[in-house]
C-alpha cells in the first residue's frame, strides 16, 4: 500500500509540474532583422503600422535598446508602432515581451493588458485574450520628450525563460587615455548571471573578467556582456560603443623670465612637440653666426646656440632687434661670441626653427643700449630724438644733443 501511494503521488507531482511547464507557443516575434537603416515597417502579416511624432518613426542600425540592431525608434511625443496578430485560435493568458530604452505605453482595444514589469531594458506584460478573438492589434506609443529605442518584440502563450536582465544604461561613453575622470557604465546583473565581457576592438580596448576596461589607443569599440543562458534564464547579450579619445598634450608653463631664460635645446625641443609658441619666451644663447645687420630696416638675422661654434641645432634669430627693442644703428653692435638672451617667438617655419618678432633683453650682461650715463651741463644746441627729428626741447626718455645720447 506504501508503495501505491508513492506512485500516486510521483503521478500528481507529474500532471502538475506539466500544467505549469506547459510549451511555449510564439503567436509573434520581431527583432526588426530583415530590415534596413530608415525603413518603415508596415503592412505585412501581421499589419504593421508606424505614425510620426516630432520626429520620424524608422528603423535605425543601433542597439541602444540593448539587442542586437537593427531596432525600431519610435517618435518622441506622439510616435507609435502597431501590430495586428492573428490568434488562430488561442485564448487566455499570454506573455508579451520586449526590449526598450524607455518606458512606453501599451494598449490594445482587443485584450486585456497587464501591469507591465521590468528589468533593465527587459519589459514584461501580461496579455489576456478572450476567448473565440480573432486577432489582437498591440499599439506601442511614445508619449515622452525623447525617442525610444523598440527591439526583440515577442508574444507568446505558455511558459517562457526568464528574461536575463542585463543593462548597460548607456548607448555611449566617451573617455580619454590617461584621464581620472573617466566614467565606465557599471553593467546592471539583478540576477548576478555569469557573464562574459569582450571588446570588438582590441587595439582601441579591452575587458577582462572582471569587466575592468584598459584603455590602448583612440578609437571605438563595441564592449559586450553576454550570458550563455540556463535552464531559468535565457541567453542574452548588451553592448554599448565606447569612444576612446587621445591623451591632451601635456601643457607646458611658457611663463619664464629673464632668470630662468630656456637654453636653446630646451627652446628646439618645444618647437619639435609644438608647444608654448603661442606666447614671447626668453632664450639665452651666444651668438654663433651673423647673416645680416640692416641698419637700413633696423633689424638682424643672426643664430644663438647653447655652445660657441655654429651648429645646424642653432636658433635662428629672424630680423630681430637691438636692446629696449630699438633699431640697429650699426653692424658692430652685435658679433659672433655676444651672450645675449632674446625674447620673442618660437616658430617652426618650413622646417627651420626660429624666433621672430624679437628683441635683445640682454647683451653681455647689459640690459639697455645706454651705458655709462653722467650728469653733464647741456650746451645751448638742437635737440633730437631717437628718430632723427629735430624737437623744441627734452622729452621723456631719450634725446640726443650736442651728439650724445640724454636721458631726462
């Protein structure tokens, strides 16, 4: 008798375990494959029909929806997509699932509709049908200020695999090499599924185990979780596109004097890598070679190197000018083996380094192009200027009387 109970027990655990595991039967599936970018579903078996809102209602080549693209947009404010499905003779309780980036609203005029669940971007919805109905038309409306990704559309009736509940919550991240302000998305695993990571693009990025990304170089790669599925769960996978930019050039601190005036290597180096050019720097030098004095234009073509014998590293000093800023006056007031530090801009003109719009801040040591200035009585005379002009009387600055240079 012990032994007849058990089998009429294992027999109820059996009939009962098969009414809940009853098959599934898909009534319909879209994952929006068989079309291409800015398409339009319509028509079709199951009457498809797409309206606009602000913008257009089309078929994109993306996963932001976290399928596989392509997937349908619908329209912010008043886009929608339906769907008329044939029943074919199946009633009661049904499943409708879906993926989406955003809530959206479900009605039907021909069933009755659930209170919609979510995981991620993982929708499910209870579907009641009633019996002897023979189709049911799924409108899926867009009611928000902002698009909604619309992809792996199911219906279905029976038992089903969980949905697996995997999400970025990103399209997109943009990051720079080397930045401590990098973002990386977390993926949401409500179900702590196993997962595996990969990059399509190794070179740009990759993920290891852990899901913990290294950055290589600038680019863009596609970073995926997938999870091969169980008895409980489906298989699923959510990639995002990580957009990797390159490190900033470092910046480098222009603002130096006088005192701390850049060698001439230092000052080739910067021209080399392209930095600090914006602004005059100081450089010291001695003057290794002299193309030309023009007393003519005032200015003088020289090179200054960090040795005393000419080198092709030396920087070419183009057309600058004397102390203060002033013209040259005459071609021996610079030669070969002056120490001198000149302020002014680095450049690199056709290959060839250089300093323009200079001036000499010093030459030998001395800081102005008067020296030795004694207190002297002037003499009845005409007095000039710097320029050659006669004047009435002694201006600020300096003039030149009876010959000699005056400073009032």
């Amino acid at each position: 008798m012990i032994k007849t109970l058990r089998y009429s027990l294992l027999s109820m655990l059996m009939l009962v375990c098969g009414s809940v595991a009853a098959q599934k039967e898909t009534l319909w599936a879209e994952n929006f494959n068989s079309y291409a970018a800015n398409d339009v579903p319509a028509g079709g078996d199951y009457g498809y029909a797409c309206k606009d809102g602000e913008s257009s209602t089309k078929v994109f080549i993306e996963a932001i929806a976290g399928g596989e693209a392509p997937e349908l947009l619908i329209s912010k404010k008043g886009g929608s997509f339906s769907v008329t499905i044939p029943m074919k003779g199946k009633s009661g309780e049904m499943t409708l699932n879906f993926k989406a980036n955003r809530t959206l609203s479900v009605t039907s005029d021909d069933a009755t509709i659930g209170d919609k669940t979510n995981t991620g971007n993982d929708y499910t919805i209870p579907v009641t049908v009633a019996e002897g109905t023979a189709s049911v038309t799924l409108k899926f409306d867009n009611t928000s200020s902002k698009n909604i990704r619309f992809d792996n559309a199911e219906l279905f009736i029976g038992e089903s695999k969980k949905a697996p509940g995997l999400s970025w919550g990103v399209a997109s991240r943009d990051v720079t090499i080397g930045s401590e302000e990098n973002n990386f998305p977390t993926l949401s695993n409500e179900n702590n599924l196993a997962v595996t990571y990969s990059s399509d693009n190794t070179e740009v990025a990759t993920i290891d185990t852990e899901g913990i990304i290294t950055l290589v170089a600038a680019g863009t790669a596609n970073i995926t979780a997938e999870f091969a599925g169980n008895d409980e769960f489906e298989a699923g996978s959510v990639s995002y596109k990580l957009i990797v930019k390159a490190a900033p050039e470092p910046s480098v601190d222009i603002t130096n004097t006088p005192e701390t005036a850049y060698t001439v290597a230092k000052a080739n180096d910067l021209i080399t890598a392209g930095l600090g050019l914006e602004t005059k720097v100081y450089v010291i030098g001695t003057i290794t070679k002299i193309k030309e004095v023009s007393t003519s234009y005032g200015n003088a073509t020289y090179w200054i190197g960090d040795g005393t014998e000419y080198s092709a590293n030396d920087l070419e000093i183009y057309r600058g000018y004397y102390l203060e800023g002033e013209n040259f006056t005459a071609e021996d007031q610079i030669k070969v083996g002056d120490k001198v530090i000149v302020y002014g801009k680095l450049v690199d003109y056709k290959g060839t380094k250089e300093m323009t719009g200079s001036s000499i801040y010093s030459l030998n040591g001395v800081t102005t192009g008067i020296s030795n200035i004694k207190a002297e009585t002037i003499n009845d005379g005409a007095v000039y200027n710097v320029a050659g002009q006669r004047v009435n009387k002694l201006s600020k600055g300096i003039n030149i009387v009876n010959g000699k240079k005056i400073v009032k």
